[in-house]
C-alpha cells in the first residue's frame, strides 16, 4: 500500500490543531513527538484495569505484571537486546543516565580516563564531568568539523590508551542531525578496552536500533522522542550490567533489571512505550511484503524503512528550498548522497537575524519549531553561535507533509525580505 500521510495524522490528535484560522505545522519534533490515540488509550487501559502492585496472587496484579513483561519484550524487540534483562525503564534519558554513571562510576578510579563528544547533548556530558569531578577522572574531547558536522574517527584512535575506561557518545546529533558510526567508535574503544555508553535519543525516532550491530555496551532513549510518553528506555549488555553496583534498596529484587529500577515502576508509561512500539510496527502496513504475522522485529524494520523514506524527502525538500538563501546557513550535511548519514532534524543560522525573532514570526503563522541551544552547549560552542542565540531548529518526522515544508522555506524567505 502506498505510504497514506493523511491516514498517519489521523491518528495524531495534537495535529489537528489551529492557530487563528491556519492549521499547525508541528516540526518541533526533536524536542518531543506528538501522541497516537493508540498510546493514550492502552496508557489509560493500564490505569484503569491494571493498576496493582506487582507480584501478587490476585488477578489484577497478574495481568499488571503480564503487561509490565510484554513491554520489557517489545523494548527489547525495539533495541535487539538478546534478552529482556537488558533493558529498563526510568524517569528520562538524563535521570537513567545520572543513576547508571554512579554504577558505572564505581568501576572507575582516580587517574582513568574518558572520552567525551563535542556533538552531544547535555545530557550525554554533565553527568560523567560530575563524576570525573568526583572521582578524579581525566576528560578527553573528541571534536566534529564544523565543516562536515563528522568527527574524524582517527581523532579517537588518538585519545584512546591504556586508560580509557569509557567512550560516551550520541547515536546522531540533536543539532545537526549527523547519524555517527557506532559500530566503529565501539570496536576503536574496545580494542583500547573502554565501554561504550550511546546516547540514542535522537536516532530512535528515525532509525531501527540494532544494538548487536552496534557492538555498544550501554544504549538509552527516551519514548517521548518517539510517539510515546515521557519515560527513558535504558539497554545494557547484559555481562557488563552483571559487573556493575545497583544503588538501590535492600528489599529491591537483586535480580537484572529490577534491581537498577528503583522505586515503583510507571506501569501507565510502560504501557505507553509498549504502544509506540506497536504504532511504528504498524506501519509496516504500508510496505508491499510484510506479512501480517511476521514478528515484531521484522514490522518495526519496515515501519522505520517507511518513515525514513518520507523524513528523507522532506529533508531533502527542506535543505533545497534553504540553500539558495545565502544569509542561511545550514548547520548540517546537505549532499543528498549523504543522506543516510543524517537524520531529518534540520538546524541552521542566519546572520544578522536573531533566531528567536524568526522562530517568533513563525510561530505566528503556526509554524511551531524552535530556537536556541536545546541543551546542546557544546556543539552550538563548536559551531561558533552559542554566544548568538544558536540557531532555528526544523525537525519533520512521518507525519509532517511536503506542504509544511514548503511553508517553513517561505516564512524563511519573506523573514529575510
Ligand atoms: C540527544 C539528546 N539526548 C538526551 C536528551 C535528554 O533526554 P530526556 O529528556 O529524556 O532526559 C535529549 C532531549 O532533547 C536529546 O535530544
């Protein structure tokens, strides 16, 4: 069947918004998806008819913890975890990521070293600074061209030796969008003998998460990046969790993953996550050849190979209707044949026009997308405008159209006058 984007929005309540008469264009996406019906109705479902502690003899709490396994499954379905240990929920990616630099932290001792990235999210950086901090650790930066938005894997060769302990890094940017090669910067750090702890948030929402191939020990996002509700999804190979002190209370299960789960867990949200997971499955509707009892693993592949075609043709439409601006520049990989090394979020600069008047005069035409550093301080440093108010950040996902597209690329036009 061919790819509907009306029958998608259909399923998105928060699209039919208006403002002063115009429809919404919703392209704040990096920041946070909008919601199929699907996910609110199995999150109220769980409230309403499975809200029970876990564990008991009694029906409800039966059923309560047979849906709490059934998304354990589905997340690891999502990540190709081997097994449904690996994987556990918490508040966000920062809060499960806070928590799990502690546990990894105790492995770590004063002198020992760590790689950080220039092109990550706060998020992927304040928590190991704070444990370096803390523990004495030495931080080493691995830089990206502001030229190619890549980094030069032959710059991590060089800052790995016999004490790096741990390389963390993001799976793709939530500035410029450059999807970086994992499976690459896991075999460099484990030939140096570091773990490898990705920061998948912005790469969830566009590609299939394989973390086998990826050959990382430790991989987090965050459901609300992905139709979901706000909860993070945290995976970890399941030796080195094995090696690593849970911070937990003594009454907590012992046993992966309960014990880095701590307190009670948000079984609504889980249910939440569980149902992202189905609606991306279900897109595989659209791909010839997908057979309806074919395993969630293969109707995710498809459901992502359906959205990436229609984000790369609105990025595409979005990079070719900015280019021939001059005052812009785009603050990311443009060659169309470079495509699969980025993901559809789109941010760039213009000179001599602050980014929030232009995302202001946007949002007066309905046009919802945002300015600023997004948390991103140091590759907004590395690009040389966080001391300029960063730029405007464009981020299409399935659902937006090419008509939304081109009503950015106008407003851009007629701001630039
Ligand atoms: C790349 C990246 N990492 C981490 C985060 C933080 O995620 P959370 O809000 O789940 O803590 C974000 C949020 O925008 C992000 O874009």
């Amino acid at each position: 069947m061919a790819y509907d984007v009306e029958d998608v929005r259909r399923q998105f309540p928060g699209l039919a918004r208006e403002h002063s008469g115009m429809p919404v264009a919703f392209l704040d996406n990096p920041a946070g998806t909008q919601v199929p019906r699907l996910v609110v109705d199995r999150m109220a479902d769980a409230m309403l008819h499975t809200n029970s502690n876990l564990g008991g003899f009694f029906d409800t709490s039966v059923e309560a913890g047979e849906r709490v396994a059934a998304a354990h499954r589905a997340a690891a379905a999502l990540v190709n975890a081997d097994e449904t240990g690996e994987v556990f929920f918490g508040q966000n990616m920062t809060t499960l990521t806070f928590a799990m630099s502690r546990s990894i932290g105790a492995l770590l001792k004063e002198g020992d070293e760590i790689v950080l990235s220039r092109m990550d999210h706060d998020a992927n950086i304040s928590p190991w600074l704070m444990l370096a901090e803390d523990k004495g650790l030495v931080v080493r930066w691995l830089e990206f061209s502001p030229e190619t938005f890549e980094f030069d894997l032959a710059d991590l060769r060089a800052l790995m030796n016999g004490r790096t302990r741990l390389v963390a890094v993001c799976y793709a940017s939530n500035i410029t969008g450059t999807i970086n090669d994992i499976a690459a910067i896991s075999a460099i750090a484990h030939e140096a003998g570091a773990l490898v702890y990705v920061d998948a948030v912005q790469y969830a929402p566009h590609g299939l998460i394989d973390v086998k191939a990826l050959g990382c020990d430790f991989l987090v996002c965050s459901a609300y990046k992905f139709f979901g509700p706000h909860y993070g999804v945290f995976w970890g190979r399941r030796d080195v969790l094995d090696r690593l002190r849970p911070y937990k209370v003594r009454p907590a299960s012992n046993d992966v993953p309960w014990r880095f789960t701590t307190g009670t867990t948000n079984r609504e949200a889980l249910a939440g996550v569980h149902a992202a997971i189905d609606y991306i499955a279900s897109l595989s509707r659209f791909e010839d050849g997908v057979p309806a009892a074919a395993g969630l693993r293969d109707k995710l592949a498809a459901g992502f190979r359906v959205m990436k075609q229609h984000d790369d043709i609105l990025t595409q439409r979005l990079i070719d209707g900015l280019k021939p601006f001059n005052r812009v520049r785009i603050l990311g990989i443009t060659d169309p044949a470079a495509i699969a090394r980025r993901v559809s979020t789109v941010s760039f600069f213009v000179d001599e026009l602050p980014s929030a008047d232009l995302v202001k005069s946007m949002a007066g035409e309905g046009i919802q997308v945002w300015s600023g550093h997004n948390y991103g301080l140091e590759p907004n440093r590395a690009l040389g405008i966080l001391d300029r108010g960063s730029g405007v950040r464009v981020g299409p996902v399935h659902y937006n159209t090419v008509g939304e597209i081109d009503r950015v690329v106008d407003a851009v036009g007629r701001a630039l006058g």
